[in-house]
C-alpha cells in the first residue's frame, strides 16, 4: 500500500531515524515523535513532534490533537523503547512504571487513538515493534521482557479484533546495533554481582554482533506491504528465522538452562 502519512515513535535515534528516513525516500509525510528531536535535521515532509511516553496524559493529549491538526494516519509504528538493567530487589519503582508506560501503555494508547479511526476508514497499518525476548528473555531485564510480551499480546487480540483494517504487524525483533544498551539504565556497577556482570557482558557482545538499524528498518517496511495481519520476526539470519524455528522444539525446562549458560 502507498503511506502517504506515518506517525513513528522513537524517531530520534537508532531504528526509529532509520524508519523515518527510509519512509521519506517513499513519499510519505512523517511524524516522527520523540522527546527530543536536538540531534536530527529539518528536512521535506519531516515532521518533529515532542512528546514523553511516559506521561499518559500526554499521550492521550496527543492522539486527540494529532488528529484534529493532521488527520488520521495511514501508519503508526510503535517503535519507542528502552530496557532497564538491574536486580530485582534493586529494581527501582519509577523505572518500573516508567517501563510498563513506554514499552505498553503508551502503545496502547495510541492504538486506542487510531485504530478505531483507520477501520472507519478502511485503511491502515499498525506495527507494534516488540522483542524476540517474548521468546527468550533477557536476564535483570524483566520489564523489558514483560512490556515487550504485553505489547505482543495485545497485538495478535487486536487481529482477532479488527479482521480487515487496519491490518495489524508484531513486529518481533532481536538485537540490533544501536545505542540502546549505552541509554539503558543500569544498577551501579559496584552493586552488580559477578553474575550480572557476565550476563551484561554476553548483552552487549550479540548487540555489537548484530545488523545495522538500517538493515532493521528495511525488514519492518517490507512487512507493511503483505497485505494482511501477521506477526514477523527481524534482526541476523539466526534471531529473524532459525531463533523461532528451533523455540518450538524446546521444552521450558531446557529453554532456561540453555539461557542459563548462554548468559553465564
């Protein structure tokens, strides 16, 4: 289908300044929502819009007045998304409302915003980037892990929901090269144990290992052409097909040795 207007959050950095750029070259009038737009510049048809996911009254504030101003779009990436690095009994609770808003309810909300708006329409798409961690779970990132899977599930409800428009994409991806884990914030490395430290180490090797964000938002724009609901997977050759293939093959019990080991 033609975009001829995306809205996609996160659209300052990393995936989400690949997805806008990558939309750009189409044709398509592109909102890109971030918090801060300071490193990125003006061009045609981008459109920079602040907005901080973690104020839900902001977000449903927005959605409202987007709307009003734009109209609806025919494109919503929910790409926006940060992980959290620590022990659970460490586990500080703003970061774990935090977490639950921008990886889920935020989301959420502005699905609620558009969705029914684009059925009335009988156009658009609806992509919830969520994790191949939904299958295989970060160690100390445990709101990571369960926004992500939230988001997922939410997602495949809706495809039951809304069975022609708009078409709904879960957007299951893995590691990628970016800045996410520089952003990410961690528990102090003197409170780390040495278990966290191997487990951060073993993160950060599969991240530096991983496809450009580029490549990432090649992978999700192809998946908006298929002409149905779908959930898809993206990253390297193992995460995007070999990763799910072998998952179901895999008893819970050994899932969690094999991540045992892997992470050390």
């Amino acid at each position: 289908m033609k975009i001829k207007k995306a809205v996609v959050t996160g659209g300052s950095s990393g995936i989400g300044l690949a997805i806008c750029e990558n939309l750009l070259k189409t044709g398509a009038e592109v909102y890109s929502i971030s918090r801060n737009h300071e490193k990125i510049q003006p061009k045609e048809n981008l459109h920079l819009l602040k907005l901080d996911l973690s104020n839900l009254n902001a977000v449903c504030d927005f959605g409202t007045n987007f709307i009003k101003k734009y109209g609806v779009p025919d494109l919503l990436i929910n790409n926006a998304g940060y992980g959290a690095f620590y022990e659970w009994k460490e586990f500080p609770q703003k970061e774990i409302e935090s977490q639950i808003n921008v990886l889920f309810t935020a989301p959420t909300l502005l699905c609620k915003s558009f969705a029914p708006l684009m059925a009335t329409n009988e156009k658009g798409v609806i992509v919830n980037i969520t994790s191949l961690a939904t299958l295989y779970p970060l160690p100390f990132m445990p709101l990571y892990n369960a926004g992500k899977s939230a988001l997922s599930s939410f997602s495949q409800s809706m495809m039951l929901e809304y069975r022609d428009y708009p078409r709904w994409i879960d957007f299951r991806l893995g590691d990628i090269c970016t800045s996410f884990n520089e952003s990410a914030p961690k528990q102090k490395p003197e409170l780390q144990s040495e278990i966290m430290k191997n487990a951060w180490l073993q993160i950060e090797k599969q991240l530096n290992e991983s496809p450009s964000a580029n490549f990432a938002a090649k992978q999700i724009i192809t998946s908006i052409i298929e002409e149905r609901s779908c959930t898809k997977y993206g990253g390297g050759f193992f995460q995007a097909f070999l990763a799910p293939f072998l998952y179901r093959f895999l008893k819970p019990e050994l899932l969690l040795k094999i991540l045992k080991y892997r992470y050390r």
